[in-house]
C-alpha cells in the first residue's frame, strides 16, 4: 500500500456531474488499497468569473486581495469533492493550502512554493480520510496573507506534496490522455507518449507544450517524484515522467531519440539594429530588458558587417511583453546606442525534443531538410543538448510541425513509427 | 477619533454596483476620522448557489464540508469591498474569519464564538488600513476547522469584533431603515424606532422580530457595544440598541412603556392530550424533547379535570421541528402515559414587548381588550417581565398585529404616537 497523489484540474469537475465521476475515481484508487490525497481546481469557469468580478469594481486589481478572491474557488470545489466522496460511504477532509501547510513567498498572483509541512494531510491520511487539498494557492511565509502560485499552479502543488509526503506518484488528470508527439489538434497522427524523461518534457515545456509547466516538472525531477498524466475521462494508462523507463509487459520502454516536436506561437521577436560591436553591448541590452522584469527566450547575434562594426541583435519573448520591452529599450537607447528598433509579432518557433540527438548526429541535419522539404524559411535557430528549435513565420507552423514529425516517424499509423532503440536517425 | 465597525448584509453587496457603493460609506467614515473594521455578508445569492451546489453532490451535505464550501461566500465579498476601497485611493486589507481571530467551538453550520483575539485587525487598522472581515465563520478551537455561526451569525461576528476592539459602536447596515414598532410589510403605520432598550431588543428578536437575532443582541449586551442598525441605501440614522438612552438635539430619547408589536407564524403546537397530573410527567415530556435537541418556545400546563386526574400539556415550537418531535414523543409513549398526540401548525404568535409594562398595570388588559375587539380568539398566553405573548390562529395574526399596534398609540399618524414617558398606559 503506498501514498497517492491525484491532481483534477477545474474541467474535470466543471459541474456537479463531473465532481461526482471524479469522486468515484478517487474512491475506486482508496479501494484499491492506496493512501489517497487529491488536489484539486477551481470548477471551470469559476476563475474567469471570480476575474470578471473583480474588473467590475476595480480596474487594476491588488494583488493580496485578488489573491484572496481567486482562492475562493478552490474551496468550493474542494468541498463539494470531499461531500461526493463521503456520498459514496468514504471519509474526506478539505484543506486550504494553508491548512495543507503549502507555505510560500509573498509574490502575489505568481508566488513560489517555499515549503511544505504537510502535517494535517499526514494525519488526515493516517486516520483513514481521502485528504482533498485546494490547489494553486497557499499562505505567505512572512505576512501569513492568502497567496496564489499563477497559472498551472495547482500541478505543482500536487508535485510538493507528493514530494513532501514521499508519494508513490502524483498521477495529474487532464482532459487529454496525456503527452503527445505533437498537438494532436496540428497533428492528427501524434502519438501518446508511454515514458518520457524529466529532461525531454522540460524541454518540451519550455518549447510550448501545454500539458505540463516547467515549473512542475522542474519541482519534480527535483525530488525526483514520478509524474503520471492521464485523462480523468477515459480511466486508460497516459504518460509517465519520471527518471528511469517505466515497465510495460515484461519490457522496460526504451528511450526515445526522439520525444517529440513542440510549437509556440505566443512569442514576437524584437531586433536591435546597428548596435556597436564591442564587448559590453549586449549585457547594456539585456540588463535593461531584464530591470523591466521580462524573461526572455531565444537570442541570437549575426556577424557583424566588417565595414560599419555594427551589428543586429535579436531575441524573443512572449507578446505580452512586447510593449514593456520596447519602452524599456528605447529609454536605454542612449547607453546601447543601436540605430533602430524591429518588431514581429507574425513568428512561430517549432522544436524538436528528444535526449537521442545527442548520440545521433544526424538529428539536425533531418530537421533543416525536413523544414526545407516543407518550403519553410529559418529566420532564427538556438540548441541546446536534447533540442533544436527555429523560428519561421507563425502562417508556416502548423505545416513544419506536421513535416518535421513525419520526417522523424513520429506519426502513429507510419512504417516508421517504431522510434525506440538505436535506428540511428 | 475612535474605532467603529460596520457590518453589510448581502442584499446590500449583491452586485458590483453595491460594492462600490458600500465602498463609498465606508470611506466616508474614514475620512470622518474613524479607524473602520468592517464585517461583510456573502454577496446576494451567493450562499443559496452553493447549498444548491451542494444538494447536488450530495443529498445530506457533511457538516466540516458544508462550512468549508459555504464560506467561500464572504471570501469572495470581502475580497471585492477590499479593491473597490483600494480603488478609491484608500488601503485595505481583508481578513478570514480565522485571520481576525473568530474562534469558535466545533459545532458546525451552527458554531458559536468563544472567543475574539483580533491581533491581525488591531495591526491593520493602526497601520491606516481599513480592516474588510468575513462574517458568519471562524475557526474551531480544537481542531483549527472553519466553521460557520449559523443564520444571522455576520451580526453577531460585527458585535464580537466590536467587543474585542472595543469599538465605540457596531454599525449594522441593512436594507430596512431600522427597527420598527411592527413589522411594516403588516402595519403600513409602524414607526422606525430611535432607541431602545437591549432588554426590549432581546424581547422583539425571540418574538418573531427579523432585524437582529437574538445572540447578537445578547453578544451586545453582555459587553455593552452599542448597536446602530441603519439602512445601507437611505445613510439616514437608524435604530439604536444600547443600555443608555441616546441624546437627539438637547434631549435624551426616553424609555418607551411599549417597544413594540412581534409577531411570529413560524411555530407550530403540540398538544399532548391525558397525561397523568402527578409530579415528574412534565419532566418526562421535555426531557424526550431536549434530548431530540428540539428547542421549544412556549408551555401551557392546563387544570387538569378533577374526575380523571389527567390534564393536558401544550407547547409551542419551529414548524421544521414539527416530525421530529412528534416521532420523539411517540417513542416515549409507555413513558409518559399520554392518551394521544395533537399537531397544529396553523397558529400565530402576537407579542407586546415594552419595559414599561413592568409599572404600568393596565398593558395587560390593554392587550387582551385589544385582541377582543378585533374579535381574536386567545389559544395560549405566556408574559415574561417585559412581553405577553399570545397564540391564535394564524390567519387572525395580521389582523391582531394591527389592532394591538393601534390600539398602544404606536401608529405613526396617530394622536396617539407619543409613547415616549409616562403616558400611563
């Protein structure tokens, strides 16, 4: 018998209906003789509603009382959970984050998981009850005030606590049978993945993929807790995240070379034009974007034309960046000195994802013919270890993504598709 | 400058509009100088949509769930009044039940406060906060568990923080314009009254009157925090409830003789027919009451008729109490030695309440007289020092009201409206 962690998001209970499925699925895991502790969301529209609340009466909301308005929905979810749950004849107690002891720093709407002390769900468990723990928020290590984790928090709060509950596995059910090839909605012959590594889904998630955030995964491989993510739908196996191959039959699933290819199309890309080419430049450039709070993603410099010792500069972000950047830029326009500023938000950047190519030089090389193959122009490329990714126009992503999956026998139904083990691509 | 606390129903934030309308009256007295805590309801509806929510989990929602869910309500209020201030150019901050210190004992959906240790609101407002807490929860001593105070309970948290603050006042914002004479929906001429008495409130909130519950009252008077109900909508000055008389222009509002006329049709009576009249039988009936957890209003013992030794034993209680009663009763027939069961859930209970009764002889009869010329027929009488109550039928009620409001000098056209000193009656 050992410590599960289950985590719903709000689609999956977006009713009374959906509460009552769920709450059977919890019970049927307590029945097959497990511990059973269960995150949960807010009930589907609840957030957007509870937003569309507070613009009413204040245009710029503060962020220790939006805090406080948004947590409000896990509550109610949470507590009809557990009413469901002893519905069917079990015992169930909800938390807030608080209760759970998900203690936090006090960066309202985005705050980080500092600790869990994880106490009352100990005993909750211990004394026979299915704990049900509100997901996506907690309580500030120094004010002792409400906090929220941001989006895709309630997974990572599934994550720390089955990390600070020693768990089995935290199994994340979603509304999908869990990680993809590919997008299914671009690509219909993306395949479920069975096992992928911690390092191959960060990358994914990095790169676009939506099921699981980085921030989760990162928390994760961290303590080193196998993540399940299946579908509270359909009850079948989905993906496993996790360290070392999981067993299917009497096989361990072998390391993909490939894991997939990811998109992205919410990013823009800015370039400096006509920076000066000496030493210093850049971090003039980026220290300013970085004093204005915005991560950044991809960066490239072109050579500099030996004729005027200026070069360009560019990199992206996410577009809703894209005005803070711009202003933060000009006002440095005189420290950096560059000539003028370009901005394209009409980019999309596709990746390609798997722990392999770093054995399997060929790798890159299939990925650009692919990408030719497909009439698509490369505007930027960045690597690292287990990915290439390029930036093209965002009319072209959806036809690279299905190319270079193709290109790699990544499509289900494909002679290729077998694309475990050494095939040496 | 002293510390006020204000208290808002729902119907008085049961939109955006009203919350920034609440906002404005709250700023107000601050700007007035006041340090403000304010205690606020769930918005309008909010808490019949989630007992919905939760009839529809589950057919008998668990206590501990119940007031987790049911408290999402305020949460979701105080939260919004916070930023509608704050969009006002003022700081506010808003507070849980469990934050502000409302500890209670572990009875849930009905919770009573044992005690306030109101830190976190002190440091606010000394911190030129406004202190924005939830009403009608709290936290269990024991167990840390949220609870909820029960129907009426956001007044009685307004009146425990007043206590524990030692605030000058509690303000009680509601959607009448006070407390009046009778019930004006009955009495077209009911009078809004100035002052009165914490004893006469008392007496009115057990007699049927809606404005304020009676633990909220008795909370007042047991650490003597003046009330002041008012309207949110009007900002006209309202009722006051304290032990003193205020003073209006350069004189004090005097003690009223007659307070005012109460009426209540929620009760029902049984009559429990042949019971031996020998010592103990009415310790046996109430005791299988009491142990039902059935509260119970009025008793009426008859003479019992000579010629059989038995009487009769009637009491008065909530019509939802009805069944379980009866079923209690039944149970404890061998015990008892009763001839058979009468239910009656068609009557009315018409009580005059008015410390002044106690040295004016002639309010009794006054009363009766009343009652007798509207032609209402008396089934049961009970008085206590400063109330008589009668039942009669529940179609007589309305009618019996008005007569007995007439007939005191309450109506406000009236020659007769001074009641205020010694008019003798």
């Amino acid at each position: 018998m050992g410590l599960v962690v289950q985590k719903y998001g709000g689609s999956s209970v977006a009713d009374a209906e959906g509460i009552k499925r769920v709450a059977k699925r919890i019970v049927d895991a307590k029945k097959n003789g497990h511990q059973v502790v269960v995150v949960v969301s807010a009930m589907g529209d609840t957030t957007d509603e509870l937003i569309d609340l507070a613009e009413q009466v204040s245009p710029i909301p503060a962020g220790r009382e939006f805090d406080m308005l948004l947590t409000a929905g896990e509550r109610i979810s949470m507590a009809l959970l557990a009413m469901a749950i002893k519905n069917l004849g079990h015992e169930a107690q909800s938390f807030t984050g608080s209760q759970a002891g998900v203690i936090t720093d006090s960066v309202h709407n985005k705050a980080r998981i500092i600790d869990v002390t994880p106490g009352r769900i100990r005993t909750s468990v211990d004394e026979g009850n299915i704990a049900i723990v509100a997901g996506f928020q907690g309580v500030s290590q120094d004010k002792k005030d409400i906090t929220t984790l941001g989006r895709g928090g309630s997974d990572t709060t599934a994550v720390a606590l089955a990390a600070a509950l020693d768990a089995d596995v935290c199994e994340i059910y979603t509304d999908v049978d869990g990680v993809f090839t590919a997008d299914p909605r671009v690509v219909k012959k993306a395949r479920k993945i069975d096992w992928i590594s911690f390092e191959d889904m960060l990358e994914l998630a990095s790169s676009g993929s939506k099921v699981l955030l980085h921030r989760c995964v990162e928390y994760a491989r961290r303590y080193n807790i196998p993540i399940h993510v299946r579908s509270s739908f359909s009850g079948l196996q989905g993906t496993w995240v996790s360290n070392e191959p999981i067993q299917q039959g009497d096989q361990k699933v072998e390391q993909a070379i490939i894991s997939g290819v990811a998109h992205d199309t919410s990013e823009a890309k800015i370039t400096v034009v006509g920076v000066p080419d000496k030493p210093g430049e850049a971090a003039v450039i980026f220290r300013a974007i970085a004093n204005a709070e915005i991560n950044i993603d991809m960066v490239v410099q072109n050579v500099s034309a030996a004729s005027t010792g200026l070069t360009d500069i560019s990199f992206t972000l996410p577009k809703t960046e894209g005005r803070k950047a711009i202003d933060a830029l000009e006002k440095a326009k005189t420290a950096i000195g560059f000539e003028s500023l370009r901005y394209d938000d009409q980019i999309g950047k596709i990746s390609l994802v798997g722990a392999g190519m770093k054995t399997n030089p060929g790798v890159t090389a299939g990925f650009f013919e692919a990408l030719s193959d497909a009439g698509v122009n490369i505007e930027l490329i960045s690597t690292s270890e287990i990915r290439i990714s390029v930036v093209t126009r965002a009319d072209d992503v959806n036809e690279a993504v299905r190319a270079v999956h193709s290109a790699f026998g990544l499509d289900s139904d494909s002679d290729e598709a077998v694309v475990y083990g050494g095939t040496g691509r």
